[in-house]
C-alpha cells in the first residue's frame, strides 16, 4: 500500500462537472453558461482581435476615404510619397485606393465562404447525425465523397470551365464554399453523436419535442464553440484559396481582391522591376488577417478541448500561489510571525 494522500486540487483531465464542484466546495460561485461559451481574454486573442478589427475597419471604411482606384496617371511605378502613401502601380493607379477595395472585396469572399461552408456542414453533420440511420448513412457516403476529392483541383477545374466574364464574386465564393466543408461535417458529426447521447437530449425526445427544435435548443448550444472554429477556418482558407486562384488568372474578373492585386503585380513585373510598393501591401494584409483569425481560434480551442481549459486553470492558480506565497513572506517578515501560521488561510485562498 501506498501512504498517497489524493489532492483536493482538479486535474489536468478532469472534467467541466468536477470543476464546477471543486468551486462549489471552495465557496466560490462558477463561471455562468454563457460565459464558459467564451474564449478567456488572453494578450494573443486581444492581438488576434484587434488585427480583425483594423483590417475590418480598413476595408469597411477605407474606400470612402480614397480615390478612385482605375483612375489611370501618367506617373507609373512611382515610390510612397506624401500624395500617394503607397505608390502607384505601372499605370500610374493608386495602390492605396486598390487596397482598400481589395481589402472589402476579400473580406466578403471570407465571410460568403465561412457563412456558405459552415451551413453546409452544420446540415450534413448535425442533422445526419441526429437523424441516424439511413440519413446518417447517406451524408456520411456523400461527405466522404467531396472529403477525398482533391480540393485545389476541384477548385482550378471548376474556375476553369466559368466563362470570364461570369466569374463573379459569388460564383468564387460559391466554388470554394463546394470545396471546403466535407471536413467541418465530419467534426460536426463526431460531436453531434456524442451530445445525441446524453440524458437531457432523451428527455427532450421523450417529451415529444421535434427534432427541429431537439436540434436547435439541445444539441446546438453545446456545438457553438466547435462551429465558431469551423467558420474562422472556414474564412482563412477561402482568402487564401481565392488570392491562389486569381494569382494563376482564375479569379472573379469583375471584382478587386487582394489575389487580382497580386495577379497585376505580377503581370506587372513589379518583382522584377523592384516596386515592392505594389505586392507587399496586399500580401502583408493577407497575412495579417490570417494570424489575426489564427489566434482567435488557438483561443477557441480553450472551450473545444477541456484540457486546455483546465490547465489554464490550473495555471491561474500557480500564479495566484506564487503572488499568495511572496505576501505571506513579506508580511512574516514585517510581523514577525512564523509564515507556517497563516499556512492554512493561504490553502484556502489558493484553492479558490
């Protein structure tokens, strides 16, 4: 036998229910509903956030603060100067204005996509899952179908057969939302045949509830982390697949992304002819906006993985422990009281 005393302290592992109880024993009221659906405020999801937020700001309001970005100048590949902050391109347009309508234009591709492509696989994965049986069978036979065709080729092929001139903004977004969420569905799937199984959801079908309404009230709520996580992937790849598609030509032709920029440096030469001015904003904004989203969702999968969410906790209490130890010593060496007397009043403190 071994003399292993088991610590009152929850584990790395252990679950949210545990928690919940370790708070009540310690008098310390849980954190609401809502606020366990919400990532904890971090200095890397403030990052991420207010990259979003000016990237958003910039290409929400950016074009009504420009000039016209196809007005063409006789002052082609001219440097950053006072009048125009960011050059001009071959044609003497200003790169200034292109960004702040390629910055919009982009970012309603993101959120079509992400909006598109989260439907899609909330329907083929929640509702098949629930359903079960037969229609379960089905969506899974038909989202492993789109899981294992390759998806860039897809995409190219696709882009390929549009005619130019009906290569819009929605036809894009529409293809690479076709493209993107066999993956999301099969995540969505395992979730939903995990929440389909416990007792508040048999009670709710018991009660004669429809499944709808099951659905919608039950199951969804507890999925809205892991569907948060899905749209702003979902968002970062059709960004980046949209800026791949219109760099090799087979972008939305009557529409200015961020990806045509890039298109028209290159066909520019402006690599070449060392106009930096003109491709390192675009791509610049592109990567920014993805670590911005990148760091948002490393910070939703505090909610979707309850080991992160307890070690965080558990982190939280070692600093607390760590600043509680340093006060106690100062305050025994001002009083000069023995600090194994305010030992237990320390646990406490600690445990909370």
């Amino acid at each position: 036998m071994t003399n292993l005393k088991p610590t009152s302290e929850p584990s790395v592992a252990d679950s949210a229910e545990l928690l919940a109880e370790t708070s009540v024993e310690t008098g310390r009221k849980p954190r609401a509903g809502w606020r366990m659906l919400v990532p904890t405020m971090t200095p890397w999801l403030a990052i991420g956030l207010g990259l979003i937020a000016a990237i958003t700001l910039f290409g929400l309001i950016g074009p009504l603060f420009v000039g016209d970005p196809r007005t063409i100048r006789d002052m082609g590949l001219t440097p950053p100067s006072g009048e125009f902050w960011l050059g001009t391109t071959q044609t003497g347009q200003d790169v200034l204005a292109q960004l702040a309508y390629a910055t919009r234009g982009s970012l309603q591709i993101g959120v079509i996509v992400g909006l598109l492509a989260t439907a899609l696989s909330a329907f083929f994965g929640i509702y098949g899952a629930y359903r079960g049986r037969v229609v379960d069978e089905g969506f899974s036979l038909f989202t492993n179908v789109f899981l294992v065709i390759p998806g860039l080729p897809l995409v190219i092929v696709i882009s390929g057969f549009v005619p130019a001139e009906s290569r819009g903004l929605w036809t894009i977004a529409i293809v690479l939302a076709v493209t993107s969420w066999a993956g999301s569905a099969r995540v969505l799937r395992a979730q939903t045949l995990s929440v389909r199984n416990r007792d508040y959801v048999a009670a709710s079908q018991v009660s004669g509830e429809r499944p709808w309404r099951v659905i919608v009230v039950e199951i969804l709520p507890n999925l809205l982390p892991v569907i948060a996580s899905q749209f702003v992937f979902a968002v970062i790849s059709a960004i980046l697949g949209e800026a791949g598609l219109s760099f090799i030509g087979l972008g939305a032709s009557n529409s200015s992304t961020l990806g045509t920029m890039l298109f028209y440096a290159q066909n520019g030469f402006a690599l070449s002819l060392g106009a930096w001015w003109w491709f390192v904003p675009p791509g610049l904004i592109i990567a920014l906006f993805g670590m911005g989203l990148s760091l948002v969702n490393f910070s939703i999968d505090e909610i979707i993985n309850p080991k992160l969410k307890n070690l965080r906790l558990h982190r939280k209490r070692a600093r607390r422990a760590a600043r509680l130890e340093r006060e106690l010593a100062q305050a025994s060496r001002r009083n000069g009281v023995p600090s194994q007397q305010a030992k237990p009043n320390q646990d406490k403190e600690i445990a909370r």
